[in-house]
C-alpha cells in the first residue's frame, strides 16, 4: 500500500490542529508525570469522564513519589468511577519501580518505558513523543479508525495482521520532529471529525487524501472481527448491618475489579433468595439469615467487556460463626472510604 504524500498530510494536519486543537489541561503541561496521569486515565475511556478525575487525582497525588508512597486502598478509592482497575493498580506499582529504580523519573527509552506496568505500546509511543518529543507513532482506538479510513483498510484492526499494517503505517507517515504534535492531532480528528459514526468527512482537513472517502466506504471502517455475544450472570449480594458496622469482602487483588471491596455476593438463580444462603456459605464460609418470602431491595445492572451481571442486594443477618480472612467489619461512616465497583456503590447508596 503506498505511502500518503507524507508532507502534505501532515502540513495539512498540523496546520488544523493548530485552529481546532482541543483545550486540556494535560496539554503543555510541563509536568511530565501530568501527561503519564493522563494517559493512563485515557486508556479506554473517553475524554469527558477523565476531566474531573485528573485534576482530582494530581491533588491527591501531586508527584510519582505522592503517588508511591499511598496505600494500595488509597489509590483504588481516587479510581473508583473510572473503570478498569487494574490500571490503577498497575500505575501504582509502575510508581514505585520508577521511584526506586530511576530516582523518580520516566525513562526516556521506549523500550524501558514497557517494562513499566501498565504501558504498553500505545502508551509508550504517547508518553515518549508528548514528553520527550522523540519520533515514536501511537495508534490508539481512535487513532486505528483514522487510519484504517485514510488507507482504507481491509483486515480487522482488532487482528494481528491489522494491527500489524497498521502500526506499519503509522511509523511510515510520521513528520520527523513533530510527533508530538502529529500524534495528539490525529487524537482530536478522531475525537472531532473522523467519528466512529457518521464522520464528518466534508470538513476534515484530509478529506482529499482519504482513500476510505474516495472509495465510499467510509462507514464500512474499521472492520472488525465479531465479538462473541456475553454471557448474563444473576447474583445475589447480601446487606449485613450490626451495630453500627457493615460487613465487606475484599475481592483478590488478581483479576476483575482486583483489590476493590463488596458486598458478600455469590451467584444464583433469578431474583429470588433461592440458594443465596448455601451459595454463601460455599463462596465465603459465611451463615446468614432471611425471610424465605424476603425480596431484594435494591436490584443493579452493568455490563463489563466480557459479561454483563445483575446483582439483587437482600437484606440478611449473620448467624455465628467464624468470618474468613477476606471479610471485614467496618463502621457504616466510613463505607465512603473503602474503593467499590459501579454496582456495589449504588448498593450502598440505597442503604
């Protein structure tokens, strides 16, 4: 596949960039910690939900060294919101190692930089260009669609070969020099112009060199490969509320929402207490009771990437016996204080 015109693409590029670019506050942020924050917040969520967080987030953890020194609970309670948790653990422990291995600092080598956990290629690409301006491309979501378009791309951007292509591309195409800038430009045509639906073809400034546009298939790109439909799990969570405390579960620190806590809960059948009390017992050791007629009173839904969960809460009481080690009893003014997913949040908030 030949090569975009690379002076005139990028010219072109950067010269509306200049006009549109959008205002964020990681932008020319001299801070190179700032545009790491901000980078990994970025990872999978969108601009609008990572505002808020940033701000939040660097003054809570104003340095790398802030940032390490915080407990592991500390970290997740500043994330809860954003999603994909392992992120933020990840971040944490990524502190820690350029803290005590780089005397506080980013290393400025891309390969070092994905040793660090939680960068992978795509962050390093960013990180290295935007903080130390080196000629390195980064090909996010965003940047995928825009140059599966431009090139008109036939393999699934989600498959090897076309990740593969374009990574490709993306090197071949980038202005020696102005990566920074050139990177975060294709960012904003993808967030601005080149939108997933409905691109707004007739004002992009590279509209003449789009082959996706010329051919008319514009809407037919990227290709990806189908997902597989995701299952639909029912669980139950159990409320317990004595003197004063409420009873948790820190889920394992190695997986889906690692490290966060919750109501005790396990899986079930339908919206009823049928099986929740065994079901307990088996996942937890833990014993409680219930009315047999009990109904929940609060019922959440939320779709991850994989599956999709719905979580009746009941109303229970413990009965005797010994908690195992991931369950704690904690005061009901503190439950703010202790880092939960999207469901169990608005759990306790209807206690």
């Amino acid at each position: 596949m030949p090569p975009l015109n690379k002076t005139r693409f990028s010219s072109r590029l950067l010269a509306w960039y200049g006009k549109n670019k959008r205002t964020l506050p990681w932008r020319g942020h001299n801070n190179p910690y700032a545009v790491w924050v901000s980078e990994i917040m970025l990872q999978q969520t969108r601009v609008e939900t990572v505002l808020p967080y940033f701000n939040t987030w660097l003054k809570r953890f104003p340095t790398v060294r802030a940032l390490a020194k915080a407990s592991e609970r500390e970290v997740l309670n500043a994330w809860e919101g954003l999603g994909y948790y392992s992120r933020a653990r990840n971040f944490h422990k990524a502190a820690r190692i350029v803290v005590e291995k780089h005397r506080g600092k980013l290393p400025r080598d891309v390969n070092e930089l994905q040793k660090l956990p939680g960068i992978g290629r795509y962050t390093a690409g960013a990180l290295a260009s935007i903080i130390f301006g080196m000629d390195e491309p980064a090909l996010d979501g965003n940047l995928k669609r825009v140059y599966a378009r431009l090139f008109d791309v036939k393999e699934p951007v989600n498959s090897s070969t076309g990740e593969k292509l374009l990574w490709k591309l993306a090197r071949e195409n980038l202005p020696k020099g102005k990566a920074a800038d050139f990177n975060q430009a294709l960012m904003d045509l993808g967030a601005m112009i080149c939108l997933p639906k409905n691109p707004r073809c007739e004002v992009c400034p590279l509209a003449r060199s789009c082959k996706a546009r010329v051919n008319g298939t514009q809407q037919l790109r990227p290709v990806r490969t189908v997902k597989k439909e995701v299952p639909h799990y029912v669980h139950g969570a159990a409320v317990i509320v004595q003197r004063g405390r409420i009873l948790l579960a820190q889920r394992p620190s190695k997986g889906l929402l690692g490290g966060m806590w919750e109501f005790p809960n396990a899986r079930v059948r339908g919206d009823s207490n049928s099986g929740l009390r065994s079901a307990l017992r088996s996942a937890y050791n833990l014993k409680v009771r219930m009315k047999r007629s009990a109904r929940s009173f609060v019922t959440v839904e939320h779709t991850y990437s994989h599956l999709k969960v719905t979580v009746n809460g009941f109303r229970c009481y413990l009965s005797p016996g010994k908690l195992n080690g991931n369950l704690k009893w904690i005061p009901l003014k503190e439950l703010d204080e202790y880092p939960m997913g999207k469901i169990d949040r608005q759990i306790a908030e209807k206690i």
